[in-house]
C-alpha cells in the first residue's frame, strides 16, 4: 500500500506542479516555447484546454491563468479522493462527515506543500545553475520567475564573501513553511 501511495504522491505532484508552473509562467508572461514550458504544456494541456474553453468568459481575459489554477484544484481534490478512498480499505468503519470535511482539507493542503516544494526545488536549480551555467536558457526562466522573491532577500542581507546569500535563505524559509504546514 505504501508503494501505491508513493507513486501516487509523485504522479500528482509533477501533474499539480505543472499547472501551477503554468499558471505562474503565464502569469510572468514568459513564453512557452522552451523548457521548462514545454513540459509545462506537454504535461498540463490534457486538463486545462477543456478547461479554457469551458470557464466563463470575463475568467478567461483576465490576468490570471484561471484555467491553470483550476486545473491544479481539481487535480489536487482528485488527489485527495483517491487517498482518502484508499484509506478507506484500511479503516474498520467510515464516518461520512468527517470523510467530506477532510478531502478537501488535505486537498488544499497538498496544493499547498506542491507549491511550495516546487518553489524549493526551483530555487535549487536557480543557485546552482548560476554558478555552473548561468547563461543557460533555464537559468533566464528561473531568474524572471524567482527574482521577485529573492529581490526582497537581497535587499536586506548583505554579500558574505561577494556571494548572494538570497537563495538559501529562500530555501530555508521556505522549509520552515513545509513544517508548519506538516
């Protein structure tokens, strides 16, 4: 059972974190045409094309991608459904109230963990890009979607050595965000 779990926490994860990537990268009006955008779309367009054509029409022209983000809740409800209803062979009785009430809990939840586990693992892939390859095309996406967060950073920590600290700390307040959150 715990490897059922696994496989489904990973699936959901990378599907949930697309379209949460999409979302954001649409948002910074980044074009899709190189990586990771590609995977973005190649991964999120199954669920948030229907979607688009199916939200109401003011949602669709406004700034935000709203068919991303909804794609990313109902991904992560169905996430939380299919957990829940495992759970449910294992439990000896089932209460129906508490079983409604927790879904989408946990569903938000697990939103929430995606995004911010995200955020930590494109923060790693930024500090270290920028000191292997800091030309490289992802490292230009990287910088335009992290450079908002890790501006603040920069501002009120000083340079240790000439390094830029920013990222690290991001990394680490965004780890304190996961425990809390746990």
């Amino acid at each position: 059972m715990q490897i059922l779990w696994f496989l489904l926490d990973n699936l959901f994860f990378v599907l949930v974190a697309a379209a949460l990537l999409r979302a954001w990268m649409n948002q910074s009006r980044l074009r899709m045409t190189q990586q990771p955008g590609l995977f973005v779309m190649a991964v999120s367009d199954w669920i948030v094309r229907p979607l688009r054509r199916s939200l109401p029409r003011r949602w669709q022209q406004a700034r935000l991608d709203w068919a991303s983000l909804v794609a990313a809740g109902l991904l992560a409800l169905a996430y939380a459904l299919l957990v829940h209803g495992l759970s449910l062979l294992a439990l000896p009785r089932f209460d129906l109230l508490g079983w409604l009430w927790s879904v989408p809990v946990q569903a938000l939840l697990f939103l929430l963990r995606t995004a911010l586990q995200g955020l930590m693992g494109m923060t790693l892939v930024y500090a270290l890009l920028s000191w292997i390859q800091p030309f490289s095309p992802v490292s230009a996406v990287l910088a335009a979607l992290l450079e908002p967060l890790l501006q603040p950073l920069r501002q009120r920590l000083p340079r240790i050595g000439g390094v830029d600290l920013s990222a690290l700390v991001l990394m680490l307040l965004l780890q304190i965000l996961l425990l809390a959150l746990a």
